[in-house]
C-alpha cells in the first residue's frame, strides 16, 4: 500500500476515533455552532427593524467569527492536543516502529481536520440560514474568498497546532491550549464586533492569523458597506493572503523542525 | 540457524557522562528467543532501543537482520516486530479495528482472526479497548506486534500485569511462534519466564554485558555445588558438594533408606542473577540517591 492510501486509511482510523470521542465531538465541532445559535438567540432582540430590512441580525453578525474560531478549533486545537496526547502515551512511538511512511499519519491528520471543519462550515452555514435567516452571498467571487481563506486557515493551524504539540505534555496541554486559543477569540472579534475593540488590541491581534479568517469571513458574509468599518477601511483580501500564507509556512517550517516521535525526556 | 538475526560489536552510548551502554558484543541466532535480563537503568532499553532503530548509538557496529537499524527503511520495518512496554492511545477503538488499521501497514500479515484467538482476544475482539483489562490490553499490543509476521520480534516486558493463567498461555503463544522460525528477543524481569522460554539469556548491567549462555548454565550454576539438607535427631544438617548424588547416596545407607526431609538444591536462576548484579545495583543506588533511570519513561 503507498503513502497516500495508508494516509486515507488514517484518516478513517482518525474521524472514527473522533466521532466516538465525546468531549472533542462537543468542544471542538459542535461548539460554534451552539454559540452562534446561543448570540442569535440572546442578540436577536437588538437588531431594528431598519436593520433587518438592511440585511443585517445577529446571526449575520457572528457567522464569520464563528467560522474563524470553527477553523480554529478544529484544525489548531484538535491538532495541538492529540499530537501531544500521542506522543505521550506512546502512540507515535509505536507507529514508528511500523513501516508506516510518516507522511501516512500527517496525511491521516490533514484528513480528519478537513473533513470535520469542513462539516462544521457546512453546518454553521445550513444553521445560520435556515434558523437565522442569515443572507449568504450568492457571487461566486464571495465563495472563492470564503474557499481560499479557510483552506489557508485550517492548513496555518494545522501545522502551527503540530508545532504547538511540543510545547506542552498530556497534562498541561489543556491549558497551554485553550488559555491562549480563548484569549485569541476575545481580541480577534470572534465573540465581539472587532470595531468595538481597543485600537492597540486590534494591533496585537493583527499579528496573529485568526483576526485574518475573521476579517476574510466578514468579507464573505457582511454586506460590502461595512467593510469601512475594518481597521484599514478595507476588506484586504491581499494583506490577508500574505499574513495567512506566512503563518502556514513558518508553522510548516517550524513543524518540520521540532516535531518529535518521542516524548520529552525519553532521547 | 547459523545465521545471525542480530550481530553487535562495540556497542556504545553515552547520556551526558554517563556510559549507558559500555561496549556491548552479543550475537543472537535466527530462530533464536534470547531474553535480556537486567535492573532498571542498567542499559537494557537503550540496547534494546537501538536494535530497534529507535535510537542512534555513539560508537560500535550493529546489523539486525543484516542492516544498520539507525535509520534503516521501511523494508525493513515491514520484517521487525516491537512490543513495546507499554502502550496507549488505542482505548477508542476495538481489538479487532486496532489489528486491522496496523495490518494495512505490513506486505504480508497474519489472519485478523487467527491474530485474535492467537492472543486469546476471540471474546473481546469488538469490545472498546478502554473496557480491557491490564492484560488483555497487553495481548492486544502483541497482536500489534505479530500481525505483519515478524521474522523478528521484540518484546518488551510483555507479561507484566498478567495472572498466571494468562502468563502460560502466552508462553505458549511465544513458544509457538519461535517454532515457526520467529527470531525473538525479550526483556524481562520475571526469571522464571527467561527460564521457561529463552534459548539463551544476557544479564545487563552497568552498560556491559555481564553474562551470556543458556539459562541452566547461567554462572554455571548447573556445575556449581549443590546444598544438601535433611533431618537428624531434629536438627537440620546442611551440607554442600560438588557431588550431590554420592552424597545421598552415602546418607542413604546409613538411615537405611528414606532419609528424612531431604533436599537437594543447586542456585536459581534468581540467585545467580542477584548474585551477578549486586554490584551494580549498589553502585547504581549511590550514584543516584534514589530511583532514577527508566523510572521516569
């Protein structure tokens, strides 16, 4: 069997462990969506007639941070917790001991971090327009955004999650993980309108890729007007490119450089 | 036979200052099941490790089954089986679902089904992993390493955790597969099963390679004196001789048969190999206070 098939074997083996592993199907998949049904729910009541009538609730509002905390999760924070999870109980070890070609397993995780944030985009989407009434762009020009940048988003945080692995050990990986991902959401406008955040947050947040997914969803789903409201006064789709583009990247480079098969303190 | 399934000569490496592995030569025979013995942190894993191509030595020559495990391919991966000591991260899938993934990795392998009831699984083959008990989940990782037919295999402490019942069976399991022309190497801290399984045991201490031969010549403990015991006016008499059979026989003749709660004993295996380590287990203990080593993997 070549790399690619075992890789698609993999990828099987992976979304079968993941859909039976309860906790990562709800903290990981479903979670976004539940938020988005949660600010739809308690939002809704804020929105003006005028603003209906202008395309605009709180469905529209939080579908493209929503989208980008999705990419999120389930590409940087499943990765960054299984990889460590498996290097520490062995699991990675073992596999190396097989004639697996390592590729097989990276490709095994690319797999299932496709398959289950893109099933989580599909549900956000069928949620937010058929629950919310949420309009969802109908050029083709908008969907090729929306492709792009979350094939740039899931692939950026894929590999950053694996070099991310090494920082923490089964036990603390948690936390290591979820403080920062958090605190990243709050301040990259996932949770908040980004204008209403402080200008020099928006800065901090502008080094990191996830303001970038939010942006570029926003530049999906808001209607054109309100790309005056972004910090450049433009959707910058360009900007956006490039800063994701590096990310994904350095995060491959640094992937290639620190990832180990052996727990911390076994070589 | 003839050939050997492992060859090392000079065998070194070095953690910071310390000689983990100080200049091993051992070969080991195809078809062979060769136990390595030894106390934590005496150099065991690492040897065994680089054997396994997990680790890169510092210094000596290796071929296992004729190639340089440091770095050696997936060829020949594909003709290496590893049980390792433990192993997790399997809990949410069955038996059957974890034998069949790692099959897909290997040219050749061994009957799903045949694996299972091979493991005495044949119960427990679509049961979640997580639901196992100690030792059936260790049944499981040598499925793991058997099911691409192995002409080589390494077993590392595979029965820690097994009842006795289970234990026999899988001495069966292993005898079985030396018989079909398995090359094994174990390590172990159980003598008795180095005793009733291996051709041949190394004791591993301090980095070196202390002794090497079958498990009844260990320090020649089949040649050494015998200690000989019995009951004479209620005390017990102890006498030790290189020639425990005249000896009885003497005794014999003057009770004038039956001579009361005789023994006759010659060193175990166990007391050979305390014997054999002490020195090293001491200094160990010194050097390092407490308990270091392979605690901590």
């Amino acid at each position: 069997m070549n790399a690619l098939a075992m890789g698609w074997e993999r990828t099987l083996l992976e979304l079968k462990m993941y859909s039976r592993e309860k906790e990562a199907v709800f903290f990981n998949f479903l979670f976004p969506i539940l938020l988005l049904v949660m600010f739809s729910t308690i939002f809704g009541g804020q929105f003006s007639a005028a603003d209906k009538a202008a395309g605009m609730n709180a469905g529209r509002l939080f579908l493209p941070g929503l989208i980008a905390a999705g990419v999120m999760l389930t590409s940087f924070q499943t990765m960054a917790m299984s990889v460590t999870v498996e290097r520490d109980d062995g699991t990675l070890k073992r596999l190396r001991g097989t004639p697996m070609p390592p590729v097989a397993y990276f490709l095994g995780k690319v797999g299932l971090v496709l398959a289950t944030s893109v099933a989580q985009l599909i549900a956000l989407l069928l949620v937010a327009r058929f629950l919310y009434d949420v309009q969802l762009p109908t050029d083709a020009g908008r969907w090729l955004t929306l492709a792009w940048v979350f094939f740039l988003g899931s692939f950026g945080g894929t590999v950053l999650g694996i070099a991310y692995s090494s920082l923490g050990t089964a036990r603390s990986i948690g936390a290591v993980v979820i403080a920062p991902a958090l605190v990243l959401q709050f301040i990259s406008g996932v949770y908040f309108a980004f204008k209403d955040i402080p200008s020099w947050l928006q800065q901090v947040a502008a080094i990191f890729p996830l303001k970038w997914v939010a942006q570029g969803m926003r530049s999906v789903f808001y209607p054109y007007a309100l790309a005056s409201q972004e910090m450049a006064h433009a959707w910058e789709p360009g900007r956006t490119a490039i800063v994701l583009g590096l990310w994904a990247i350095g995060g491959l480079l640094l992937c290639a450089k620190t990832f180990s098969w052996y727990k911390r303190g076994t070589t | 036979m003839g050939t050997n399934a492992i060859s090392m000569r000079g065998l070194t490496k070095t953690y910071g200052r310390k000689r983990a592995v100080d200049g091993i030569d051992l070969d080991i025979e195809s078809g062979e099941v060769f136990a390595i013995l030894g106390p934590n942190g005496a150099g065991k894993t690492t040897t065994v490790e680089i054997l396994e191509g997990y680790r890169d030595r510092d210094a000596g020559d290796v071929r296992v089954l004729g190639t340089d495990p440091q770095g050696a391919n997936r060829h020949w991966r594909n003709r290496v089986g590893i049980v390792l000591q433990s192993t997790t991260g399997l809990d949410l899938l069955t038996p059957r679902e974890a034998l069949r993934a790692n099959a897909k990795f290997y040219s050749q392998t061994r009957d799903l089904d045949e694996v299972i009831h091979a493991v005495g699984l044949d119960e427990k083959a679509d049961a979640r992993i997580a639901g196992l008990s100690g030792g059936q989940k260790r049944r499981v990782d040598v499925g793991l390493g058997i099911i691409g037919r192995p002409e080589l295999l390494f077993l590392d402490e595979p029965t820690t955790g097994f009842d006795p019942q289970a234990r026999r069976d899988f001495w069966q399991l292993i005898r079985s597969l030396a018989d079909e022309g398995t090359t094994i190497v174990l390590t172990t801290h159980y003598l008795d099963e180095a005793e009733a399984l291996a051709d041949r045991v190394g004791v591993i201490a301090g980095g070196k390679l202390l002794a090497l031969d079958t498990p009844t010549g260990l320090g020649g403990r089949d040649t050494e004196e015998a200690t000989i015991v019995w009951e004479e006016a209620g005390t017990r008499h102890t006498l030790r001789s290189a020639e425990p059979t005249a000896e009885v026989g003497r005794l014999s003749a003057r009770f004038g048969g039956e001579v009361p709660g005789l023994q006759v004993t010659r060193p175990s295996l166990e007391d050979v190999y305390l014997e054999l380590i002490r020195p090293h287990v001491d200094a160990d203990a010194l050097a390092a206070g407490s308990t270091t080593g392979e605690v901590a993997r």
